[in-house]
C-alpha cells in the first residue's frame, strides 16, 4: 500500500488516514462522506494533529478563523495553542449585528456564509480552517470573505483534501495546507 501523502509529511498523513471513516451515501447518493470524528475524539492524536498545523505556521498568523462546523473545532485549538482569537465563520441567518455574505454553488442550489463586519483588525494576517477539502467552493467563498472583512491571508489548512475534485487548482493561487490528501 501507498504512504499516506499530505503537506505536514506522512506520520501525519497516516495519522489522519486511520482516524477517518468513510460513509457511501451520506448525506446523498454519490457522496462518500468522510466522518473525522474518531480523531476529534481521540485526545493524543488531535494534540497531535493541532500541533502540526501550529509547526507549519511557525506564529505567522493574527487570528483563526474556522468555517462551521467542522472548522470550529480544530480552528479553537490552534488558537487556544497559540493564544491568538477565533472567529467563527457561519452559515447565513446566525450571526448578529452587521455581517459581509458570500454564496455560492453548490452541486444543487447555493449555500451562503457569513462574518461579522468587525470580526478582523486590518492587516490581520487570518489562518482560515476546515475540514475537508472538497470541490472548493466553501473555500473559495471564505477566502474573499475574509479579505473583504479586512482580514489578510495567512493561509488555509484542511484536514482532508479530496485531491480528484480539483480544489488546488481552483485555488491555485492561495496557500493551500492539507495534512492528508486522497
Ligand atoms: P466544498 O465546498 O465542495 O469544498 O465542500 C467543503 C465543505 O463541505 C466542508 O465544509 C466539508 O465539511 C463539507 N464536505 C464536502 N464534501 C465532504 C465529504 N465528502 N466528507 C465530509 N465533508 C464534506
């Protein structure tokens, strides 16, 4: 078999390869839905895996900023490790006060997130997080979202990155970090 392959090298890789269960089906026909919550829940290898993402970085960030829902968890804990703030970035109709949108395509309708208009001081440098990488949208639309909000770029890490779905090269000129790509 293949070593495991992803941008923090292969332990973390093979660590994040046999924490993830594939669901066929879910939520729809067509979709393998990949359930990461064996290594949420799993205390030494999420300590792990929050430790490779704050390694990668070396510091270069202001604030994290996580995408809902998935995002929220690892996004708190690179924050926590580095003690810099989080920001949550979220579905539309969550968020009080003043917020900059975003929508998108998905495979069928669109989806829209949301941030609050004061989430990022200007020139912030903005770590943005998810969980899985897939055709790139929601990335796509948290990127400009953040930038629209004043916030800088620091970079986007994923856990999972679906590489045959091609988000790389519809992000291609973001800095894009996936700990495990399949
Ligand atoms: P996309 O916009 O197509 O890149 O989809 C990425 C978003 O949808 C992320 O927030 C993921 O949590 C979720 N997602 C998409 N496809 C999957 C999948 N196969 N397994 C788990 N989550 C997924």
């Amino acid at each position: 078999m293949e070593a495991a392959r992803g941008d923090s090298g292969p332990h973390i890789a093979e660590l994040i390869a046999t924490h993830v269960i594939d669901v066929p089906g879910f939520p729809q026909d067509g979709i393998v839905f990949k359930d990461l919550s064996p290594l949420f829940a799993d205390g030494p290898a999420f300590r792990e895996v929050t430790d490779a993402v704050v390694d990668h970085y070396g510091g270069a960030f202001d604030v994290v900023a996580g995408i809902e829902a998935r995002g929220f968890l690892l996004a708190a804990a690179v924050a926590y490790s580095t003690g810099v703030g989080v920001v949550p970035v979220r579905k539309a109709g969550k968020l009080p006060r003043q917020t900059h949108s975003a929508s998108y395509a998905l495979e069928y309708g669109t989806a829209t997130l949301e941030v609050q208009a004061d989430a990022f001081v200007a020139g912030h440098r903005v770590l943005v997080i998810d969980d899985v990488l897939a055709t790139g949208g929601t990335a796509e639309a948290t990127l400009s979202l953040v930038e629209r909000a004043g916030g800088t770029l620091a970079g986007f890490t994923v856990l999972l990155e679906l590489e045959f779905l091609g988000a790389r090269h519809r992000l291609a000129d973001r800095p894009v970090h996936a700990l495990l790509t399949v």
